[in-house]
C-alpha cells in the first residue's frame, strides 16, 4: 500500500507492506522531527489503510512556527523539544 503527500518543494510516497499491521494493531508512530506535518500526517493515514490505530506520535524536535501539528489533529502529539 501507499500514500502520497505534497510537500513545500514537490511530493513524495510512503510504501508499507500489506500485512505490515494487523487488524486493531495499535501504532506508536515516532519520528526525530515534526516540521509541517505532511510526512507524519501521510504516516498516520497508512498505518490507517492497513487497518492499524495510530495510539500517538512522538517526536524528539518540533518547530512551532511551521504549525506542523495543526495536521495532525485528532492524535495524541507528543514533543520533546520546541522550537
């Protein structure tokens, strides 16, 4: 499966095997950067297609000022450091 997202400076595609997720499994989607939002939203939505349930999203760094988060509403965000 996969899912493409927009970015600034033109798009890109996430890929996931088929039965890489379970029915119901639960999802902690974590990554070191929280930009714009458009990669972990993309993320999100294919864990999603394979029949998984994001629980939350973690990440080490998150710069405010791109509002990255506003995408990602509707999930439990968790940031270590703002920027």
């Amino acid at each position: 499966e996969s899912v493409s997202y927009d970015l600034e400076y033109g798009s890109a595609t996430l890929e996931a095997h088929t039965d890489a997720f379970n029915q119901g499994d639960r999802v902690l989607l974590i990554d070191d950067l929280l930009a714009t939002g458009g990669t972990a939203k993309a993320s999100c939505e294919l864990v999603e297609k394979l029949g998984g349930i994001v629980q939350a999203c973690a990440f080490v760094v998150e710069l405010d000022f791109l509002q990255g988060r506003e995408k990602l509403r509707g999930y439990d965000v968790h940031s270590l450091l703002h920027f």
